[in-house]
C-alpha cells in the first residue's frame, strides 16, 4: 500500500509541483493550502505516513503545524521546506528550489527513519 503524505503549502504553484511529483513517484498526496486545512485532513485521513510543510505561512507556522498534526496522528514523520536559507528547522529539512528527484530522495529518506 503506497504511503500517505499530507503536502502543505499556501503557494498553489509549489504545492501542485510537489503533489505531482510524489504521485509520480507512487505516493499518495492529501494537500492543503493552509494550516488549518492540513489539520481538518489530519483528523478525517485514515492515515498520514509524513506531512510535508512549508515553514513560514499564514495562520500559523510549520512548527505549531507539526504539533497540532502530531497530536492526531501520534508519530507522524515531518519534512520542512523553505526557500529562506536561514530558516531554522527543527527537522528535516529541504532548501527550496529544489528538483524533483532531490524531493523525492528526500520524501524517501524521511520515510525509512
């Protein structure tokens, strides 16, 4: 069974890339624009193997994100993203721009810790 990831990102453009880009690689993507989105899919998904999330949104930040997430989904795997080279994650972490196959690389890291 191919392994759920929760994208979330505010910039459609980036989200739908990384949406087809995971589903390309045989995974199976939730995504959501906002916060608050990702944890209403959090709680309705039958389950949520990684949540892929931008740091620096509205409404809240990745971190409190990964919290709230982690809360309904206990053990849930977190990659962030950011095309600030000074964002400080608590995590794995991705340096946006990146190509499909370093996120995909990446995705697959995370997934086999």
């Amino acid at each position: 069974m191919p392994e759920t990831i929760l994208v979330v990102d505010d910039q459609d453009v980036v989200r739908d890339v990384i949406k087809l880009t995971l589903e390309s690689a045989g995974y199976t993507v939730l995504e959501a624009a906002t916060p608050k989105i990702a944890i209403e899919l959090a709680r309705s998904a039958a389950a949520i193997d990684l949540l892929v999330t931008d740091i620096v949104m509205p409404e809240m930040d990745a971190f409190e994100l990964a919290e709230r997430i982690n809360t309904e989904i206990p053990g849930v795997r977190i990659l962030y993203t950011s095309g600030y080279t000074d964002a400080a994650a608590e995590g794995p972490f991705i340096q946006k721009p990146f190509t499909p196959q370093q996120l995909v690389e990446k995705v697959s890291a995370v997934l086999a810790t």
